[in-house]
C-alpha cells in the first residue's frame, strides 16, 4: 500500500483550507458578537432616564435629637 505525493497533498489542503475556514468563522462570530453586545450597551444608555438631583435627605428622630442638642 503506498501513498501517493499527490494525494498527501491534497489531504494537507484539504485540512488547511478546513481550519482556514474555522478561524474564519470563529473571527466572524466574536466579531459580530462584539458589535451585538456594543449595540445593545449603547441602546441601554440611550434608554435611560434622565438624571434625577438627588432629594434633601429628611430628618429623622434621631438626628433631630443629635441636632437639638
């Protein structure tokens, strides 16, 4: 049984353009998933209400007695 130059040639091919094609896809896809996960922070931000100013903290007993003494 030989093999022949020709035919271990095209397996190397074969398999180099297989992995080529799975690195291919793997850049495609966590690059698309970068650009899905950078929408959806910037849809998050756009959705957010306006900023509220913080209300005048109310006075409780207990600081009411701090402050009466």
């Amino acid at each position: 049984m030989t093999i022949s130059i020709q035919t271990l040639h095209d397996v190397l091919v074969a398999v180099a353009v297989t992995i080529g094609i799975a690195v291919a896809m793997s850049i495609a896809l966590t690059a698309a998933g970068a650009l899905f996960e950078r929408d959806q922070a910037r849809l998050a931000k756009a959705a957010r209400p306006a900023a509220i100013p913080p209300r005048r903290p109310t006075l409780t007993q207990d600081t009411r007695e701090l402050v009466g003494r």
